[in-house]
C-alpha cells in the first residue's frame, strides 16, 4: 500500500510574532485520508513548519508500519534540502534522514498549494500548545467534502508567468 503524507505549515497564526503550526495527512493510495495531524510550534520560520510537517508524518506513518510512502510537500526550498542529501547541517533536516534509512521507500514530492487545502484547514485547528503533536482519526463532516476536492485535485490550472 502506498501512503502519501501530505505536509503544509500554511498557518501563520501571528505573522508578526511568527508562530506557528504544521499539519499533514495521512492518505492511501486510493486518496482516503486514513489519518491526519496538526502539531503547534510557536514561533519559528517558514522553512521550519514545512520540515517539523515532514518528519511528524514520517513519525505517523512509520508507528503504523507502512513501507512505501509518498511525501507532498509545498516548499520547493524544503524540498531540496530533504534526502538522499544526509550531511545538513540543519538538525531538523538530520532528524527525518534518521527515519529514511529505516526499510521502507519514500519519495518527496512538491505539491501545489491549491491542492492541499484539507492540510491548511487542519492547521487553523486548536492544536496543543504544549508542543505535542495531536493525531486524529475520526474527521469533521465539512472536513470530509475538503478531502474530497483535494482527492480529486484542483477544478482549476494554475498559470506560470
């Protein structure tokens, strides 16, 4: 079975203080969202919401024994920074090379911002603020029909200039 881990921090609670939060999803090759996150980490950077998304949906998909893994992400400059590259010398970057030399496949991939809303909506959620990453399972109606659009891609093409 392949998961796709689909990564954004997207929420900029307080832009002026920079705190702010990732979350992610947790989806099945067929697009059915299994399970997502959302984890507060107060105040730090872009770059670094998108990487902490990165490594807690490894952390998801590796407690539940999957093996070959797809990670969307939205941050073209995240990505070029992610494996097969293992000498970063960003520890955070070091954190998710540790899990991608367990045995499993994974492959990084950039995602389009209009095709991740049911991530951005799962960032504007309460997330504890103590620093844990909160997991769920069980999902909100009017977040359901989201996962729908998404599963099913943006109705729209997006125009490069």
């Amino acid at each position: 079975m392949i998961m796709r881990i689909v990564s954004q921090h997207r929420w900029c609670l307080s832009c002026s203080t920079n705190l702010r939060s990732t979350s992610g999803l947790i989806r099945n090759s067929s697009g059915n969202c299994l399970a997502a996150f959302c984890r507060f980490l107060g105040h730090t950077t872009v770059l670094e919401a998108e990487l902490w998304g990165v490594l807690e949906g490894l952390q998801v998909v590796w407690q539940n024994d999957f093996e070959k893994i797809i990670v969307q992400i939205g941050s073209s400059e995240a990505l070029q920074l992610l494996p097969p590259s293992t000498d970063s010398p960003f520890a955070l970057v070091r954190s998710i090379v540790s899990p991608y030399s367990k045995p499993w496949c994974i492959e990084f991939q950039n995602i389009l911002h209009e095709a991740n809303v049911a991530s951005d909506y799962i960032a504007k959620m309460p997330a504890p603020t103590d620093g844990s990453c909160f997991i769920f399972y069980s999902f909100p109606t009017n977040l359901l029909a989201i996962f729908h659009k998404d599963t099913n891609g943006p109705p729209y093409s997006r125009m490069k200039h």
